[in-house]
C-alpha cells in the first residue's frame, strides 16, 4: 500500500490505527445491521409487525420516530462517528 492509498476524501494522510479503527467500527456497523435486519424480519414475519406500524398512524409513528432520534443523539461520539 502507498502513502497516496492512506487518504482521506480532503487528502490527509490516515494512520494505520485510524484505518484500522475505522474498519473495525464499519464491521460492527454492519454486523448491528445484520442483526436489525434479522430482527425485524422476525417480527414482522411471526407478529404482523408491518400491519401494526402501518396502522399506529401518524402520530404514533412520529413519537417512535423521535425518539429514536433522540436516543441516537446520545450515543457518546456519534458526530465523530458519522465521519
């Protein structure tokens, strides 16, 4: 690998522990979106999951919505995480 493979989108040079955190935190990603996808598969497979969050309204599904958000907001470093 070169010097010019180690850059970032604004051209700065990324260490080997930064690429190497950075692919760590991108595999748990997507291992957290495996296990979602699952998940949600289950449920709405086996407790008409999608029937109810279709018929909860708006309302309801706003409320879920933010706060969602709001728990996301508190994840210690999420803006740094966000890239």
């Amino acid at each position: 690998m070169t010097q010019m493979d180690n850059l970032n989108a604004a051209g700065f040079a990324l260490s080997e522990g930064v690429i190497s955190c950075a692919t760590s935190s991108h595999d748990q990603l997507c291992s957290l979106q495996q296990d979602l996808v699952k998940f949600i598969g289950d449920k709405c497979a086996t407790d008409d999951f999608e029937e109810k969050w279709r018929s909860a309204g708006d309302k309801v599904r706003a409320k879920h919505y933010f706060e969602a958000m709001s728990r996301a907001c508190e994840i210690p470093d999420m803006e740094d995480q966000r890239g």
